[in-house]
C-alpha cells in the first residue's frame, strides 16, 4: 500500500470513533476495511448490556461489505482506545481474527494498527493468526 492510502485508511478508522456506542468500557474502536475493488466500509464497536451481543468494528465493517456482496477485501485499519484516545495500538481480538481469515488471504491481507497517521505498523494476518483455520481447511 502507499502512505497516501494508508493515511486514508487511518483517519477513516479514526472517525469512525465518534460513532462507537461503548456504555460500558468506554474503549471506542474504528475499522476501515479496504475492499480489492477500492471500496472502503467503515465499522464501530456496538456494545450490549449482555456482553455477548456486543459487536467489534472489526466484524462491523466486514459484516457491512458481504450485505452488499462483497467478499474480496485487501487491508483493515484499526485504532482503538480508553474514551476515544488513541495511546497504544488495539490489535484485532481472536473472534475478529477469525472472521478475517474466512473471507481473506493470511499471506496477503494487511493489518495496519494505528495511533495516528506517524505511528503505525503493518501486519499480515498470518502473522496476528498463526496456523489458521480457514475455508481452505475444509476442502
């Protein structure tokens, strides 16, 4: 990816965390997830009173692209943190991880964790999700 589509990807996640609805742990969350037909879909963590509906923006954002029939995706930003404020990268959790390696390819989808458009990294997501379980596994 160039800077210019990786600064885009972080500040389209980076907005995306004035729409978190986060009650209960105050952690906002934003996703930008980049389709391989240059499509960006946006995502926001949703919170629930009984935890287990709760919704990452992670799996917001892949789950807003396959409704409209998308499948093919390149890269996902995400950047997270305590009331909104960005200090430390918030890596994917395993349910997201899971979720990616369904639709994405380990070796060439990119994760990149932000804390602004100067401080990030990049990730393959086989990095992040080792050993993998995925469509290919059931052939």
């Amino acid at each position: 990816m160039d800077q210019k589509l990786i600064e885009t990807l972080i500040e389209t996640a980076t907005a995306q965390l004035a729409f978190s609805y986060v009650p209960y742990s105050h952690f906002h969350v934003g996703a930008a997830l980049l389709a391989k037909n240059g499509e960006i879909y946006t995502g926001c963590n949703i919170e629930n009173a009984g935890y287990t509906p709760s919704n990452c923006a992670e799996r917001t954002a892949f789950f807003k692209a396959v409704s409209e029939g998308v499948r093919e995706f390149s890269a996902i930003c995400v950047v997270g943190g305590k009331d909104g404020v960005l200090t430390e990268f918030a890596p994917p959790c395993g349910v997201c991880r899971q979720v990616m390696m369904e639709f994405c390819d380990p070796e060439t989808f990119e994760i990149v964790l932000a804390t602004d458009t100067e401080h990030y990294q990049i990730f393959k997501l086989k990095e992040i999700l080792p050993m993998g379980f995925g469509p290919g596994n059931l052939e």
